[in-house]
C-alpha cells in the first residue's frame, strides 16, 4: 500500500510529525510511505533532513496565502496530476493547515480517502493563523476517518458534531526524537536545572510559573530557561525580574532543540489548559523528569509516567511540586529506561493503518472521481490485522 503523509507548514512540530509518522509506515512491511513537506519547511534545511518525496511550493505571510487562495482552482488541477503520478491509495494529512482543502479536493476527485489527524480542537489564546480553524472544521468533515491525540481532543470534536463517532479515534502522541540519547539529568553537578520551553503564549501559564517562581526565591540551588518565541507580555517580565531566570524570547531551530532538552534535569509545563504536549514525551525520551499542570490532554499523557510530577494549574501548587524536586531529587534508577521513541511512532502507525483497514469499505469519498479500490497486492493482510487490533485494548 502507498500511503501519503503531508503537512505544509514551515516551522514548528507539525513537519516534524508528519516525518516521524511516515519513518513509523516505513517500518510496516508492504507500506511505502510517501512525505510531502513545504519546499520552505526548516526540518528540510536540517543537518538530517527527511526524505521528501512530494514538496509543495506553500506561501509566506497572510498576503501569500491569499495568493495561493484566488489561485485555487489552477493549483488543484495541479496536484490531480502530481498525484495521478504518484498514485497513493491512502492519504494522511498529519495536521492541518490553510492550504490542506486544495489537496483534499485533488484526492478525493481522484478517490483517494483521507485521514486527519488532530491536534487541537479550539484555537489556543494568542494563536494568530488566520482562519485555521475553520478551515480544519471543513477539512475534518469531509475526511474518511479523523484521529485525534488525546481523548481530551477527541471529547471536544465530538461536542463540536463536526465528526460522527465512528469516524473517530484516538493515538497517542509518539515522542520525538532530537538527536542521541543525552547524558542523564544531574551529571552536570551543579544547580538543578529547570527548563520551560514552547510558544511562550498566554496558555502557557507564564504567570502560574512566575508566581511559581516567586515562590521558590529563598529555595537555592536551581536555575530556569524560559526559551521560545511569543509576543513580550507583563508575564515574561515577570519572569525576567526574578533572579535565577533567564527569559530567550527567541525562535529555536530545530537542529537547536536537542541541546536544550540535554541542557535541563527538568521540564516545567505551567500550561492553564492544553489539547497534549509534544515537549513531554520528547522530554521523557530524552531521561529528563517533567513537571507538569493537570490540565486537558496533559492528565492522559502524564498520569503513569515515573519521571512526571503532575501538579493543580496555581502558583502554589506549582511551587509544590517543584520544591520537593530541589529537597528530594528523584534517583536516577526510579525512572524507567526511555523506550525506542522510533518504536513508539511504528506502533502509532500500526494502529493508524489497523483502523484504516477496519474502516476500508466507508472510506469512500463522497466526490465524483472513480474510488480507488484496495488492490489485493497492495493491501496487508486484513485478516492478520483485524486479529492483532482484536487482541489489543480499545484507544477510542
């Protein structure tokens, strides 16, 4: 089977994701996993960069995409013949953005049935791309089958009616991988270092993690980051007043972000709500310990991990969990080992294709092209597949 995975932004987690899902389809034997990325993407300029077999010209600012927009029409003819080429069978988009409804069209006029995944239900406060959520409401309803990555977000789709239910499950979020496994926390010998890392936006709980802060100033032997890009707010100065801070209001490359998660022993997550985090499990695979608020998809991802602190979405609370990592650091043999996060996202996609193949007779557009049937040689063997998914727990 042919499957093609794209996502068209240029910065952030969402090309990262699409080309660890499709490095996990790859591991499938009788998958060929096809990646399509803007040509613009920053993974693309990295010192490993993934194999992108279908890059799309994508846009820049708003007026760019407004270009794109009244070009519509010429550019979906366009990817019909890209894609008669390629010839995919499946199509995941691997999180949505403003040009996806182009794409979806030219597959569903050639009848190709697509998975969405998921990331966010609502926008987040302080999120500022244009129309994103109407359009991934469109893109949701006329996808085959939409996974979500947290039962959190899978809850609030199904309160939106945008999704039937049996359209929908959930996946959880495979960790990321920034390079080798670093040194373990501590080895430094010196202040426990803390790190908060991400959009520095309002839903992050800046404030929780200064009044945090405050908290802990008589507390010696620490020091915390607060790296990532955002917009200057009363909380980042805040932050920047507090001895023991340091506040980098600053893109992070990604060839950058593993030398930041091996730099800290802990990740703070001050989050006041939150869909998941992909800075957690990458945090957990890397060996660091997590401390975290109990907030949305956060509770799910945390809950039964040994190197996590769950804790209430205040200051004080917040203060709590951090103080007793200073008095009592965990011991470096209570933390299990990381698992192979390379593993992680083959299991994702075993379960991705798993539920495809249990939904391949609705997964039929409901636009004119001919519908693709599943071809015998193409297809795994589905009665293998309906056993194994059979035997495992339900994901929802």
């Amino acid at each position: 089977m042919r499957i093609l995975i794209w996502q068209w932004g240029r910065h952030g987690a969402g090309p990262r994701f699409a080309a660890a899902l499709a490095d996990g389809l790859h591991m499938i034997p009788g998958i060929e996993a096809v990646l399509s990325l803007s040509a613009g993407a920053e993974i693309l300029r990295g010192p490993d960069p993934p194999a992108c077999q279908f890059p799309m010209a994508t846009y820049s600012g708003v007026v760019g995409l407004t270009c794109r927009w009244l070009t519509a029409p010429l550019i979906v003819v366009q990817l019909v013949n890209r894609l008669t080429a390629v010839r995919p069978d499946q199509a995941i988009c691997a999180m949505p953005g403003p040009l996806d409804l182009m794409l979806l069209a030219a597959l569903r006029w050639i009848g190709v049935p697509t998975v969405v995944i998921v990331h966010d239900a609502d926008p987040h406060p302080g999120d500022t791309t244009p129309l994103l959520m109407f359009f991934q409401r469109r893109l949701i309803r006329r996808a085959a089958i939409v996974v979500a990555l947290s039962q959190h977000v899978a809850a609030r789709l199904r309160q939106q009616r945008i999704v039937d239910a049996d359209r929908l499950f959930v996946i959880s979020h495979p960790p990321f991988v920034f390079g080798p496994l670093p040194m373990p926390p501590r080895a430094h010998g010196g202040p426990i270092r803390l790190l908060c890392f991400g959009r520095l936006l309002p839903y992050k709980g800046l404030d929780l993690l200064a009044g945090a802060v405050h908290h802990l100033r008589a507390q010696s032997g620490w020091e915390l980051r607060v790296v990532g890009s955002g917009p200057e707010s009363a909380e980042l100065a805040a932050l920047r007043a507090l001895p023991g801070v340091t506040v980098e209001n600053r893109w992070v490359p990604e060839d950058e972000i593993g030398t930041l998660i091996a730099w800290c022993d802990v990740v703070v997550l001050p989050y006041r709500e939150a869909s998941q985090s992909g800075v957690a499990p990458a945090a957990i695979a890397a060996g660091r310990f997590v401390v975290s608020t109990r907030v949305g998809g956060l509770v799910e991802q945390l809950d039964d991990e040994a190197a996590a602190k769950l804790c209430e979405p205040d200051a004080s609370s917040l203060a709590a969990a951090l103080r007793s990592l200073l008095l009592a650091p965990p011991a470096e043999q209570s933390r299990r080992a990381p698992a192979d996060p390379r593993l992680a996202w083959r299991d994702a996609a075993e379960q991705l294709l798993d539920r495809i193949m249990l939904c391949s007779e609705s997964c039929r557009p409901a636009r004119p092209g001919r519908v693709r049937q599943w071809s015998a040689a193409a297809k795994p063997d589905r009665a293998d597949r309906r056993d194994r998914w059979d035997r495992r727990s339900p994901i929802g």
